[in-house]
C-alpha cells in the first residue's frame, strides 16, 4: 500500500471504515456470529476513526523565513503566493507581525488577523514600562535615555501615536494607560478578523511597521490557492532578526524555540551574523544531529535580488552575461556552506555529531533567485512592452535585468525553489508523519483480511477431517513460544539489562557534563559581568531574562541549562539511539525470529504426522513473520513520537535553575545608589558558584527521570507487542465447533466469498 500524500491515506482511511460498516461487518455477524466478531469489528472500527481524525488534523511543514530587515523576504512571498498581497519595498521593516501563508482549497484569498489579548498588551506594558522608567532615571544623557525610552516603548508609542511627544511624556502616557485601561481606544483585543487582501491600506495597517494596528496583531494567516504549493507547507514570514523594535525581536524569539524548517535569507555575499546566531540557537541542529532519519531539507539558504549583483571581468562582446552570475552564484554558495559548517563546530563538540551536520551541510538546498525579475517576466503583457520598448527609459533597467537572465524565468532560481518546496515538504511529512500512519492502516486493514483467511482456514480444515491433527500442532506452536516468553519474562527481562546499563551509563554522562561546565560557563560569567549596570538592575528584577533596548537577549537559566544540555547532548543523543535501537529493533527482532524457528518446528512435525496438514500450517502460521514486522513498524513509529526530544530538557531545566538563582536576582534587582554596579556583579557571581551544587544536583535529577520515561515507555511498547503475540496464538486455536458438513461448506464459501470482497474493498488496485 505504499502511499505517498495525506489524501491518499486519508482516502483509505475512509473507504475501510465505510466497508467494514456498510459491508463486511453486517456479514461477517451474520455467517460468523460471536462476541468475539462483534468485539473485533468494533476495535477496527474505533481504530480507524481514531486514524482518520488524526490524517484530518495533519500536521504542517511550517518553514520560517529568517533573514535582516529589507533582504527581501516579503517580495519572495508575495511571488511564492502568486500575488502581492505583503508590503515590501518599505524603508525599515516592512513586516511588524508573524504571517503565516497556508494553502486553502477556496476562491481567491483570505487574510484572518488575531488580536493580542487585552491582559498580555497590558503584561508587556507593564515590563516596557519598568525598562523606560530605569533608562528616565539613569545617569546617561537626555538623548541617550530618550533613546533607549523609545525603544522600550516602541510598540506603545505606536500603537498609541504619541512619536511626537517627549520621552517622560510619553512614559507619562503609557503609565496612565496601564492604571486606566478601560480608557485604550480600542475594543477588539482578544477578537479575530478578517481583512480584504484587495485593501492596501488595510493590510499594511496590520502588517507594515508604520500601521497602527500592526502593534497589536498576534498573529496573522493567509490562505488561498497558491500556485505550485504543497497543500501541506506553511510559510511563516517574520520581522527581521536585526531588528531593534522590543515588540519585534520579541515576535522573532517565540519562533525560535521550535523549528520544522528554515529558509536562511540574504541578500548579501554573506549570511549576517544576527542571522547565523538566531539558527544557532534554534532546536532544529540539534534534531538533525540526533537522528539520521531527520537528516532532510530542513534548511536553505536563498541568496535574494541577484540581478542587483555587480558582475567583474565581463567583455564588452559576451553574448550573454548569464553564465558569469552563474559563477558568482557557485562561488558564492561554497561560501555559505563554509560559513555554516563553522556554526556547527562552534555549537558542536563532538566530532561524530560534527560530522553528520557536515554531510546535511553539504547537501542542503541552496537557491539564487530574484523574485522582482521572476514577477515581471511572468506577466506576458509587460514583458511584450519591454522587449517592443526595450531602449524607453522607464523600460531600460528592466530590460536590463531580462537579459541578464536571458529572459528565462527558470534562470531567476523561483520555479526551482518552487519545486525544491515541495519535495521538503513531502520529504518532512514521509519520514515524520505518514510513514507512521502508513503502518497502522496497513495493520488495520490486514487484520481485518486475516480475519476471513482464519474462517475459511478453520472450515477448510473441517472438511478435510484434520481439524484435530491440525489443533495438535497449533497447541505444538503454542506451547513453544509460551515456553519461551516464560522464558524472557515478558519485557522484565529484555529490558533488564537496558535499565541495569542506564543507571551506569547515566552517571558517566552526568559526571562528564559537570566537569566540562566549567569552561563554557567561565565564558558566559565574563558576558553577564561586564554588563551596564541597568542591563544588570534588569536582570535582577526579571528573575534573570532580559531584552536591551538593542534587541540583545541574555537569559541566565536558559544559558545554564543549554550549558548542561550541549555537555549532555553528544553522549546523550548516542545512547538514546542505541536504546531506541535495541528496545525497537535487535531485541524485538530477535523475538520475531525465535519465533519463526517454532512455526518451522512445527511445520516439520505437520509434514511427519500428517503431510496434508502442512497446507493448512502454511497458510495460518507462515505469514506471522510478516505482520510481526508490520505490527513492530507501526510501533516503533509511536515509540519515537511519543518520546521527549531533547530540546524539552532545556525547557524543563530552566525553571528550576531560576528558582535555585532567585535570591541572587533578588538582591540584584534590589541594589540602588553608588557602587550598586560592583555589588549586582558579585551577587551574580557569588550566586552562580555557590549555586553550582544546586544547579548539578538539579540537572541529575531532570535527566534520571527524564530517562525513567523513556524506560517506561520502553516497557509499554514491548508489552504491546508481547500481547500482540499472545493474541495472534490465541487466534491460531479459533476453530468452527464440530457441524454438519453442509454448514462447514456453507461457512467455507461464505469465508472465500469475504476474502474476495475484503481484498476487492479494503486493498483497491491503482
């Protein structure tokens, strides 16, 4: 059944409920009534709904465009969407709020903006206003701390349209609004709405930086039917990462913390150094460097406006310049790819890990493109009057950038990219998603096929008089493999050895990790010390985390707990694979195989005893090697979803290591007066040593739980297994009671009759 689409398996999600309801489960009560049918039909049935609901809800290939403000990231979406519809071509940034485009089978397109609710627009004026209060009551200039006022209250002051009043004034305003909130001008905080994409205005209102309401938009989607788009990709433009608004870079930091994919955006020789440490700090190395399977195209750089690239050593006479910004472009991405294979050994210590983000390096996509030149191309009418004016002023810079593309759009690097997408997106949904669902309808509808294989097996057996011989050999096999799952304990004894070697295994990664701390660490305390003093008095009175006015983030217990987690990371990911394949795969398979020896056993006994036999043994027995495998696939595929990934540590880490800082931030956010600046920077740095301890302790505790889970589910999913075993043998013994041989034959045909019908439903040829 190898499919390859949501819809696909959807489509036979749907057709095996609608035939089991409809068809074969009336008939298979009627000619084959127990309470054991009804209760298998009604288990397949719950089975599959509970499939088809979980394909309806499909997760998406959501892919983030990273890149600095004015890189062109919004004119590369409008072209992907098929229209302008985002504002580009703005002076600073052009896009104030996260738009997420979404393939919608509708006419035309939809916007649908989400209003920040009215207690977290009052939460974040509240904080802006702290920061505003300590730069108006600083020792800087009048110019300066107006500055940095503006800056804290950037999303305030625009919302509010008060740019043009003085900076205590505006702190001032903001201060009254938060102790009268019910006088804010404005009632749809908390609502939705959707905006007509026609309306310029409106949407830059929502969208662009200089729109009122852009300052209170959560969150934006776009849906249509986009051209050349994987129903299941999300694109999610963002404002850019060098921007300095708090509002903003606090919009990009939410993203960063779970990353399906990126585009890396610039339109520069180099990807910007805001843009390298923004990937550097997301989950997404660290998922690829766990697993091989995870190793897709994730990432891509795209290297924007390219006809805007200044070409040299090009003769007077070359009959086209193409193949010269081709040569710039390959130059240019081996340069890319060196930049990003030294962010991996600067975030990677282990050559292992380095080595396998080498190789995905090495083979990630990456795109030269002008979306400008691709929009003008495509429009059949201008491109008409270029080349029949192609010396008209207004037409001379256009035609300028046709022929540096030979007036080819495919040379514009969009149809590429376009099909580069959708490849990503199905790639990303094959390895994470459907293969899962793939295994369990596969299951699903095989045992539902199995079922009246083992009716027609049993009357057949009837007819011919071996029913007994064959029940001898059934209780043969059955004997044999509960020998020898008495034998293992069940999942005691083939996970034993796994939690006997994990306590052991757990200590050294422990003990490895706090000793190589200490460096990182040192590096870190030399960041945090040097700080300005309000930089300080700010981190104090935040329990640790803390936004400048420049957009710089410092986050003390999420560094700690990333320091722990980059020094636990590379033995981690190791053996957690290691476990993964030994609870999913030797052990299990190892089973399988024992297992199949007993059903050869029994075959040689069937073939001494009674050689007619041996038909029946085939057909019934053979076959376990078969859905053993299928039955294991399905779970191993809910074994790796329902385990933790490692970025979820850091994240359980982080509020503990606050708890265990907090009366250090205490007396940080406390100190005022001469000399205030020495004291935070030892109560910091006393703080953090004699935390040490603490910290540790903390660290060792989050990961032995941590992995208690995982043994756990380790032990869940091998007993899900064992029962599947016990119950395929109880299904070897299910037997028609001894009848006439007119209602054996009437079973039997009844039973060639449903597997025909089963097969023809539930399997339809392509």
């Amino acid at each position: 059944m190898p499919k390859t689409s949501t819809i696909e398996l959807l489509a036979i999600a749907e057709n095996a409920i609608h035939a089991i309801s409809a068809e074969l489960r009336p008939k298979a009560e009627a000619y084959f009534a127990s309470p054991e049918t009804t209760k298998f039909f009604k288990e397949r049935v719950e089975r599959l709904n509970a499939l088809r609901a979980e394909l309806k809800d499909e997760p998406r290939f959501a892919i983030h465009l990273l890149g600095s403000s004015q890189n062109g990231k919004s004119t590369l979406v409008n072209v992907l969407l098929g229209r302008k519809i985002l504002t580009e071509g703005h002076v600073g940034a052009c896009s104030a709020a996260v738009v997420r485009c979404r393939y919608l089978e509708i006419d035309g397109y939809r916007m649908t903006v989400r209003y920040v609710s009215q207690e977290d627009f009052l939460s974040k004026l509240k904080d802006g206003l702290k920061d505003a209060e300590t730069a108006l009551s600083g020792e800087e200039s009048a110019a300066t701390a107006g500055e940095e006022i503006r800056k804290a209250l950037g999303r305030f002051i625009g919302f509010f349209g008060i740019r043009d009043r003085s900076p205590a004034q505006i702190v001032e305003f903001c201060k009254q609004c938060l102790v009268r909130p019910e006088g804010i001008t404005f009632d749809e905080f908390g609502a939705s709405r959707e905006i007509a994409v026609e309306d310029d205005a409106a949407v830059a209102e929502h969208l662009a930086a200089q729109g009122k309401k852009a300052f209170v938009v959560e969150e934006c989607v776009l849906e249509g039917r986009f051209p050349e788009w994987a129903p299941q990709m999300e694109l999610i433009d963002m404002p850019g990462t060098n921007d300095i608004d708090p509002f903003r870079t606090e919009v990009t930091e939410q993203a960063q913390s779970k990353v399906a994919g990126l585009m890396l955006i610039t339109k520069g020789t180099q990807l910007g150094s805001d843009v390298m440490e923004w990937f550097k700090q997301t989950s997404i190395l660290s998922e690829i460097a766990e697993s091989t399977e995870r190793n897709q195209q994730r990432v891509m750089v795209v290297r924007t406006v390219i006809d805007e690239q200044p070409l040299e050593n090009v003769p007077e006479d070359a009959p086209s310049t193409w193949p010269f910004l081709e040569a710039h472009c390959r130059e240019q991405e081996a340069h890319f790819r060196r930049q990003l294979r030294q962010l991996v050994r600067d975030k990677f210590a282990d050559a292992k890990l380095v080595a396998r983000l080498d190789e995905f390096v090495n083979s990630m996509p990456v795109h030269f493109v002008s979306a400008k030149t691709f929009r003008q191309l495509s429009d059949r009418g201008l491109r008409t009057r270029v080349r029949d004016n192609p010396y008209k002023p207004a037409n001379l810079e256009m035609m300028s950038r046709f022929l540096r593309f030979d007036e080819d759009t495919e040379k514009t690097g969009i149809p590429k990219m376009r099909r580069v997408l959708q490849e990503s997106t199905e790639q990303y949904l094959s390895t994470h998603f459907l293969r899962r669902m793939q295994s369990h309808l596969e299951s699903e509808v095989g045992s539902v096929i199995d079922f009246f294989r083992r009716q027609r097996m049993g009357a057949e057996l009837g007819l011919a008089g071996q029913a007994e011989a064959y029940r001898e050999i059934a209780k043969h096999v059955e004997a044999g493999v509960t020998q020898f799952l008495v034998e293992t304990d069940d999942s005691e004894r083939l996970l034993g050895q796994i939690e006997s070697s994990f306590h052991q295994k757990a200590a050294e990664i422990l003990m490895h990790a706090q000793r190589g701390f200490q460096n990182p660490l040192r590096w870190r305390m030399e960041v945090w010390t040097g700080l300005h003093w309000r930089t300080m008095r700010a981190l104090g009175s935040k329990r640790g985390w803390h936004t400048t006015y420049d957009g710089r983030e410092y986050h003390i217990q999420g560094d700690l707990a990333e320091i722990y987690c980059e020094q636990l990371r590379a033995t981690w990911v190791q053996d957690r694979d290691r476990l993964i394949e030994i609870i999913c795969g030797t052990k299990l398979d190892e089973l399988i195989h024992s297992i199949e020896k007993i059903i050869q056993e029994a075959r040689g006994f069937a073939l001494a005893q009674d050689p007619a036999t041996v038909r029946f043994v085939d057909e019934r027995m053979a076959d376990f090697g078969t859905k053993a495998t299928l039955q294991l696939k399905a779970l191993r595929e809910d074994f790796r979803k329902s385990t933790d990934d490692y970025e979820s540590l850091r994240a359980r880490l982080t509020p503990e290591i606050r708890e265990i800082l907090s009366p250090a931030f205490s007396l940080i956010g406390g100190e005022g007066g001469t000399g205030c600046a020495a004291r935070m920077r030892g109560h910091l740095q006393s703080g953090v040593h004699n935390s040490l301890e603490a910290i540790h302790n903390a660290v060792s505790a989050r990961v032995l739980k941590n992995w208690e889970h995982f043994i756990k589910q380790a032990c869940t999913h091998t007993e899900v297994f064992i029962r599947f075993i016990k119950e395929w043998l109880a299904g070897l013994q299910q037997l028609p009671v001894p009848q006439s041989n007119e209602a054996m034959e009437n079973r039997r045909q009844h039973a060639v009759e449903m597997t025909a019908s089963a097969e023809k439903l539930l399997k339809p040829q392509p």
